[in-house]
C-alpha cells in the first residue's frame, strides 16, 4: 500500500503545508529554510491569537553567551507547574516566539511554559543546542518562585527536534546532576541519526520530514561526528546504553512518520530500563500533522492525549 493510500483522509489536502521547497531548503540553505518557515508557524499561533495565555520574552545569561527565552504564562493561580519547552525544526529551523505548543501547553495544562531559543545548526552543533537548554533549565528551576512554578513539578518536553533535545537532556540532567524532573514529553522524537529501520527507509514523501532531508539535517547537527559509531547520546539519544534513572515519559507518534520505529525501540528501551512510559501510535498520521491540520480528529485526538498526560503528570 502506498504512503498516499494510508494516510488519514483528513490530513491528505495539507501534505503540502510545508511544501517541497521547504524541506529542499532545510537540508541545501538553512537561511532560505528560515525564511519559509517562520510565517508559516505564525499562521498556526495566529489561530490561537484570542488565548488568555500572557508571553514574554527575556534573555538569560548562558555559560558561554546568551539564552533567548520566551515565557507563556496563563491564567492559573500560582504554583503552578513548569514546562521547559524545546522547540522543533530539524535542529535548522525554528524558535521559541509565537510556539502554538507553547500557548496551548500554557492553556490546556495551567502550566508556567518556558520555551528556549537553543542555537541551531548548522552554524552550532548539538553541543551548543545541550548546553543551552540545560542552562534554561537551570534557569527554570532556580527561578521558580518568581515564574509562580513548584520546583517539584518541573517537565521537559518537545516535538520532532524539540523531542529529540529532550530525550537528550533527561539523560545530560540525570548525568549531570540537574534539577529534579517530573515528566519527559517526547513528541515524535527525533532521535537516531542513523534511520535504519523500516519506517527509516519508508517514508520518503518530498512534503513530508523524510530520509533525504532528515539525514542532511543530522549531518549539520552533529558536524564532525556524522557517520562516527561513537556519536554522543546527548546529540542522539537512541545512542544511549543506560536508560535508568530517567523521568516517566510519554513517546507519541504517527504511522506514517520516519521516526516511528526509532521512537517505539526508544519507549520499550525505556520500560525495560525501568522508567515508567506511555507509547501512543496514531494511524494516518504523518511527522507533525496534528498541527498543520488542527481540525482534523486524528488531530485532535493526538493534542488532547499529549497535553492531558502532561496535565496528569504536573497540572
């Protein structure tokens, strides 16, 4: 059955929302890549414009220059819980300002969100991009009574790249003593640079995140060490060996989406090490349908059940 055929019939009108041309860019011009992107995303956070959701953006020193922050803070008395949101993109594209998921997290859980403007490759490998939301996170933490967060309600989460950063940092956090984490949100993660899996080589759809653009995007992200048998686990968490002693999590997915396999390999790794975790695979449902096409059931079934598990875990 062809990739058409199986996809939701609700989805298939927006296989073009992010056109070919885009992913094209993302892998042979990041700067292009940028500039199509971003009005599209706005579009999205655009239909979300009437939310009681107040946002902020502040800069916060990091250990070797500064953090952008934006702070989506609702309506919800105090304390409340703490999301550090990462941001997707393919590690290339992408920001923390006029994030759909950081108004509706914001919304939907009465959390504090704090989406970070972690440096993108390939100008900055995946070392910069950890070290950056790691210092957002020790900034969230240190900084929760001002935020209106409870310390003992903090969770990292994000979608694609954003999921693949923070599968990554749960294990630089745990492995370098950071703050206490409640919940690990990991939204079709991005998460193994090498692909070699069914779905790996399946999904190849020019408007849809696939194996051509996604390998030129690791390829950026981890410089030097592309194509390496060494690659850290904190540029691809699939790398790791010891999943223990990491926060409970949620793994979510598409059947249609190149990171199928890698993500539930990742999830039943993450049940066998021990750490209590959700899988959830959402048929008809390619890489990020669920918000360039919001109305659609699969959708919204897709939303209701990351953001309720994120409202179970710290709401």
């Amino acid at each position: 059955m062809s990739f058409i055929d199986q996809v939701d019939p609700e989805l298939i009108d927006a296989l073009d929302f992010f056109p070919a041309e885009l992913m094209t860019a993302i892998g042979d011009d990041p700067p292009k890549a940028r500039e199509m992107f971003q009005p599209l995303w706005d579009a999205l956070a655009d239909e979300l414009k009437d939310s009681p959701v107040s946002i902020e953006e502040r800069t916060i020193p990091g250990p070797d220059g500064d953090i952008g922050l934006v702070i989506y803070q609702p309506p919800t008395p105090a304390p409340r819980g703490g999301l550090l949101w990462i941001h997707g993109g393919g590690y290339i594209v992408g920001s923390g300002r006029n994030d759909p998921h950081g108004i509706g997290f914001a919304e939907h859980v009465g959390c504090t969100v704090v989406s970070v403007d972690y440096r993108l490759a390939p100008e900055s490998t995946y070392k910069e991009a950890i070290s950056d939301c790691f210092g957002a996170l020790c900034w969230l933490a240190e900084n929760a009574a001002e935020l209106g967060v409870d310390p003992a309600r903090i969770a990292i989460g994000g979608a694609s790249a954003g999921g693949g950063l923070t599968a990554a940092l749960s294990l630089y956090n745990r492995d370098h003593s950071g703050p206490a984490l409640a919940y690990q949100l990991l939204i079709y993660p991005m998460i193994d640079d090498r692909h070699d899996s069914p779905s790996g080589y399946e999904i190849t759809h020019p408007t849809v995140w696939n194996r051509e653009v996604s390998l030129k995007a690791w390829k950026m992200y981890l410089g030097v060490e592309y194509g390496s048998d060494s690659v850290s686990p904190y540029a691809a968490a699939a790398r790791a060996s010891d999943l223990s002693g990491l926060p409970p999590a949620l793994v979510t997915v598409g059947m249609l989406d190149l990171f199928r396999d890698e993500d539930i390999d990742y999830a039943q790794r993450l049940m066998a090490a021990g750490v209590p975790t959700e899988l959830q695979v959402y048929p008809g449902m390619y890489h990020g349908a669920e918000m360039s096409v919001m109305e659609a059931a699969v959708s919204a079934r897709m939303r209701t059940a990351y953001r309720d598990a994120l409202l179970r875990a710290i709401g």
